[in-house]
C-alpha cells in the first residue's frame, strides 16, 4: 500500500511539473510535447500505477534556440569558468576538457538544471536520439520532426505526439538502448501499451517503414517477446516475429535491465572492460549489424576527438564522460 501510494503521489508530481512546464514554454511562444513517461502513463489502465522517472519534453526551435531560451530563463546549470593565474587540479583540468568539448549539451537533448524543476527534466530539441546508422537516420528524422508537429492537449494540461509518432520514437529509442546499455521490462511494456492502443493504420504506416528506418530485425526480436510474454495477439504487431532473436533479446533484458544495471562490468579494468564493449558489439551485430558497425565508427570518431584529452590528464580511459 505504501508503495502504490508513492507511485501515485509521484506520478501526479510528474504531471503537475510537465503541466507547469508547458504553460511556462507556452509563454514564449514555444511548441511543446511530453515524450515517452508522463504521456505512455496515461494509456495504463490506471494511469497513475507506470512508475515514471524523469520528464522528457521536446521544445519547438532547435538545438541553439532552445539552449539559448533555457539559459535566458535561468533553467541550465551556469557554465563552468575556465581558470587562469593558478596551476588546475586534477578535477579542475578534467571540468575544463568536458568545458571545451560541450559535452553538456547533447546531440538531442540537455538537462535542466537541478533546481528548475521537482522532478528530473530533460529538454529535447531534437524529437529522438535516432539511429547511428545515418541514412536511416535522416529518413527515421525527416518522419518523427513532421509527425511531432501534430500535437494533442490532454486533459493533464500537457501536450502529447500521436500514438504513430510514438511507435517510431519509442521503437528507435528502444533499439539504440537495447544494443548500447540495455533496456528494462518498463520500456517494454510501455510498446506493449503502445500496439493495444494504436489504430490499425497507424500500425500499417509504422509496419511499412520499418526497414527504411532501419528498425525492422529489433521489432521482430521484439514483436516475439511480446507475444510470448505479454499475449499480443499477432494482428497488433508491426512485423512477423522472430523466435531466435526474441528469446536473445529476452535473456538480455532480464539479465541486465534498464541501462544494463545488473550487468556487473564496473570493477573490470579498462583492458577488460574495452575487449569486453567490442565483443558486445559483436554479439549484437544479429539484431542490426548496420547500426553496430555505424555505432563502432562513432566510437572511433569519438575516441580520436577526446585523445588530446586523454593525453592532458594522462588517462588513457575516461568511462565517466564517455
């Protein structure tokens, strides 16, 4: 009982703080939708048993506008300062290096500053994190930035996608989490809710696109599990199942969780815990080996842009940044 009364409080504060957040953003002339939590909740028979975490709220005006606005509303953690006139610590020369490369800012999405809100708020200024793959991207992109333009106010006083939208979101969010860190049942029962609720045209359209968005082995995994697991009945799923990378994808899931928490790879050394990323992206090569080979080629890209940095602080591995 105090479990379901936590739930319920925190999910009213969810709504409360997304309600509040589109009227401020409405205020300056700023489109705004509910990604994912807050909106996949209200699908639930009860809509205040989904436990939500953080709120996720796209922003109409792109990543420079967007950022721009946040930190003329005082919503953003202040940059920090370079220093001069001293030697830098240790922890002050590794704030400068993730200074000089902005990684606060993500290719999607930034944090709002701690205080800006009662619960966690990531601000997105693009409609999803996409593919790695670059042409399917660009098609996945071109469809979700037009379709998210086709907004709903909800009675929660909150703006929410279409559920077409939010199959091809939620479907590429799933994919790119499953196969970097991992994804957890919450994430797939919300796909779950998702199917049951989707009109049979949205379906189809979703259905059809699946290759050109570079999604369709991850839906067949994925349509298998649930079937086998939650019942879904094979007219609610986009594509025919697939046994083998179903069952794969359901080990995966339950072994690791959301953000492949359970998996214990933290007190592995650098040597082991890197041979150890290649091989997973080996392993995973089954469920779209497109988008591993494009993910490698980031990783690369990645790790030859932060070298002079390794090199500055004379650490050759820098997991917590990257």
């Amino acid at each position: 009982m105090r479990k379901k009364i936590y739930v319920t409080g925190h999910n009213r504060l969810v709504n409360d703080e997304a309600r509040r957040l589109t009227e401020l953003f409405a205020g300056e002339g700023r489109r705004t939708a509910i990604l994912k939590g807050a909106a996949n909740a209200r699908l639930y028979p009860d809509k205040f048993m989904r436990q939500c975490g953080d709120i996720d709220i796209w922003i109409d005006g792109g990543r420079d506008s967007v950022t721009g606005l946040l930190r003329r509303l005082g919503l953003m953690e202040p940059e920090p300062q370079a220093i001069t006139g001293r030697k830098m610590t240790y922890e002050e020369k590794y704030a400068e290096a993730k200074r000089k490369l902005n990684v606060r800012v993500s290719r999607h999405h930034v944090h709002l500053a701690h205080d800006a809100a009662a619960v966690t708020v990531e601000a997105h200024f693009l409609p999803s994190s996409g593919n790695r793959n670059p042409f399917a991207d660009k098609r996945l992109m071109r469809f979700l930035q037009s379709e998210i333009l086709k907004t709903e106010l909800v009675p929660e006083g909150f703006y929410v996608p279409s559920l077409k939208f939010a199959l091809a979101m939620q479907l590429a969010h799933i994919q790119t989490h499953f196969m970097a860190g991992g994804i957890g049942l919450k994430q797939i029962t919300d796909y779950y809710v998702l199917l049951r609720q989707a009109s049979d045209s949205d379906r189809l359209e979703i259905a059809k696109n699946l290759r050109r968005f570079g999604l369709l082995r991850v839906s067949r995994a994925l349509m298998w599990l649930l079937g086998h697991i939650y019942g879904l009945e094979r007219e609610c799923m986009l594509c025919a199942p697939n046994e083998r990378l179903g069952g794969r994808m359901l080990e995966i899931v339950l072994a690791g969780g959301n953000f492949g928490f359970y998996f214990n790879v933290k007190y592995r050394n650098f040597l082991t815990r890197w041979i150890g990323r290649r091989w997973r992206a080996i392993k995973f090569s089954p469920f779209s080996p497109v988008e591993v080979f494009w993910a490698e080629v980031a990783y690369w890209r990645t790790f030859a842009r932060t070298l002079p940095i390794r090199i500055k602080l004379r650490k050759f591995s820098i997991r917590d940044m990257f």
